[in-house]
C-alpha cells in the first residue's frame, strides 16, 4: 500500500515538474515581450515623449515650439515607408526613420541609443496603435536599379513633372510655390507646404533610392500622393533623375550645419539630457525654469 502510494507520488511529481517546465517554455516568449515593452516605455518617456507625447499622441510638453509636429503613432499613418501608398510601415522602415531622423525637422537620429535599443523603440512604438494588432503591412514596393543612361531620361523627367500636376504644388521650377501650396493641410489638420525641391537635404534621405521610395510609396497623411500606379518603373527613375538635376542647393545650415528646425530639435534633445542628468525624470519630468533659460542662452552664444 505504502509503495502505492509512494510510486503514484513519485509519477505525480514527476508529471508536475514536467507541467512547470513546459509552460515555463510557452511563456519565455511572453516573458520577454513584456520586458522589451517595459524597456521600450523607458527609452521613450526619457528620449521621445516630450515631442510625441506620454501616449503617443503627438502632443509633448515641447510642441507649441515645433512648426512641423512630431507624429501621433495612435493612428498607425507613417509618412515613411518602403510599402505602398495606405500600408501600415514595415518594422525597417520605423527603424530607418529612428536611426536616421527626418532631415529638416526636429526629429533628428537617435544615434546616441544603440541598434538593440533602436529596435526596442521600433516595437515600443508599434504598441501606440491599434492597427498594428489587426492589420500587417503590405510588401514593400521594389526599387529596381538606377539606370545608366541618363539624359535622355532627366528631358523625359521634365515633361512627366509638368504633365502628372506635381507643378500645382511643388510650382513650375519645383521651389514650392504652386497655385495650391499655401493652402494645404495634413491628416492631422496641421498647415503643410509643398518642400522646394531644388534644396537638399530631402526628408527621408536624399539618394536617388530614397527619391524613387518617396514617389512611389507617397507620404501617408500628407497632400503628397503615391505615383506607383501612374507612373512606370521607368518613369518614376526619370521624374527622380529630374529632381536631382534642380536640386543643386544646399538649405542655409545654422549651427553645427544643422538646417531648417534640426536646430529646435537639438535643444530640446540637451535639455533633456541636461534635466537627466541633473536627477530629472528627462523628457517629461523638467521643468523649463533656470536650467532651461541657461541652456538657451548658451546654444545662442554657439549659434553666432
Ligand atoms: C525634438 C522633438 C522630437 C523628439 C525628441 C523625437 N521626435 Fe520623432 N518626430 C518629431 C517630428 C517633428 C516628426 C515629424 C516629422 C515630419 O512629419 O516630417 C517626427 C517623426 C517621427 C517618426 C516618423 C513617423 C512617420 O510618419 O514615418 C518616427 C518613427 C519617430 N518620430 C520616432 C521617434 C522616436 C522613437 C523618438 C525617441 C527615440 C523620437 N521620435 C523623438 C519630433 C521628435
Ligand atoms: C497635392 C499636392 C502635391 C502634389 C500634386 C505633389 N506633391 Fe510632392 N509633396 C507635397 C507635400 C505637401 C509634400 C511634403 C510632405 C511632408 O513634408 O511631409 C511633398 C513632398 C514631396 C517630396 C519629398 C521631399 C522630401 O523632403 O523628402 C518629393 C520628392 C516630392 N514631393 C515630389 C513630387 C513630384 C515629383 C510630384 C509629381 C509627380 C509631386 N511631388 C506631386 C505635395 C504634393
């Protein structure tokens, strides 16, 4: 009876540590999720919530001083993206815009956060938007390689850019200043004008491949259409071969050759480092009083 009772123990415990270790295995995955989005809420309430705001929003402590406006990521509409036009982004194009900023905006490169960390972001950010548990994003849209002979195709550029209506917005010589320029407005109701095109730095990079990705994909949420299905492989080359051939100037560049609100963008990134070191809580925990007025100052005195 005892060696019964002893074996059945034995089988019990033997299925019950069994048990433990088989749904330890099915949760890790869990596990480890919840610590990236513990990890990924850190980094963005120290490095990103002051512009994109607590929840995502897009309404940060800082916005009022930003003419272009950080995103809301409640929405799941990206700007930049390599899918086409009404996708949600894949995980590398939130990464790309993360690693490499969006020239001419404050959002500048978080380059002072490691790969892992960037990605860790990538997810974090996922998790503000609905969308991204129902839907998936579409294949992104192929870029075939640059062709080689030129001209010819930098005339045809010329014609397409005169003849597709990209002169109603971006103006005839492509300095932004078309008939519908000034009255434009994105998804969010915030004003936007047409860039003048014959500026570098582009937005999201300013190769010929960032180019053809832009025209092809469009800029969700913006008056900026996608032309994947107007325009032919071909020709979506020849309007990018156009585009380098006028964009031959450079943006004035402040200081540290930061352009446009880049500038914005990097002092409100030391006031956030600075209010961080200082036992701030970074982004969402200063306070805008002496520490702030200070820096300030000092970035003027750089500036001149
Ligand atoms: C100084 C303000 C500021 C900070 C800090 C900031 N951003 Fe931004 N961010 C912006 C602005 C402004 C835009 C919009 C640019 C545009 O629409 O052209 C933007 C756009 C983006 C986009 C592009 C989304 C799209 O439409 O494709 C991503 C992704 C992004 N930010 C992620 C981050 C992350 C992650 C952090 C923190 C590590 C961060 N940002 C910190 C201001 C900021
Ligand atoms: C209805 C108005 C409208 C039309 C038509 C239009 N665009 Fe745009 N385009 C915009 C706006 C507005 C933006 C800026 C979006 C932003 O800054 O977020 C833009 C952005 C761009 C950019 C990206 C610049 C950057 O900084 O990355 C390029 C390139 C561009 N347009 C080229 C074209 C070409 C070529 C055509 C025609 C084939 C065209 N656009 C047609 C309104 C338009």
């Amino acid at each position: 009876m005892t060696k019964q009772l002893a074996l059945t123990f034995t089988v019990l415990l033997i299925l019950g540590i069994l048990f433990l270790y088989k749904s330890g295995i099915d949760q890790f995955p869990m596990v480890q999720a919840a610590a990236d989005i513990q990890l990924g809420k850190r980094l963005y309430v120290q490095n990103c919530a002051g512009c994109h705001g607590e929840r995502g929003d897009g309404k940060g402590p800082e916005v009022s001083r930003l003419k272009t406006k950080p995103r809301d990521f409640t929405t799941g509409i990206y700007k930049f993206r390599s899918t086409p036009s009404g996708s949600l982004p894949n995980d590398k194009d939130i990464f790309r815009t993360i690693s490499q900023g969006v020239r001419t905006t404050s959002m500048l490169a978080q380059l002072h956060l490691s790969e892992g960390e960037r990605w860790t972001l990538t997810g974090y950010l996922k998790t503000l938007s609905e969308r991204f548990k129902t839907e998936k994003p579409s294949d992104p849209i192929p870029i075939p390689a640059e062709p080689s002979t030129i001209s010819d195709l930098v005339t045809l550029g010329k014609r397409l850019y005169a003849d597709a209506g990209c002169a109603q917005c971006h103006g005839s010589e492509g300095k932004g200043d078309g008939p519908s320029a000034k009255d434009l407005k994105d998804d969010w109701g915030n004003p936007i004008s047409p860039p003048d095109l014959t500026l570098r730095p582009f937005k999201s990079g300013s190769g010929p491949e960032d180019l053809y990705r832009t025209l092809s994909t469009g800029l969700n949420g913006t008056p900026m259409p996608s032309y994947a299905a107007a325009f032919s492989a071909n020709e979506r080359w020849a309007l990018v071969l156009y585009i380098l051939s006028i964009a031959t100037h450079d943006r004035p560049k402040g200081m540290m050759g930061l352009v446009g609100e880049e500038v914005e963008g990097m002092r409100i990134d030391m006031r956030a480092a600075m209010a961080g070191m200082m036992g701030g809580k970074g982004m969402m925990g200063r306070g805008g009083g002496m520490m702030d007025r200070n820096m300030k100052d000092m970035m003027k005195d750089q500036g001149k």
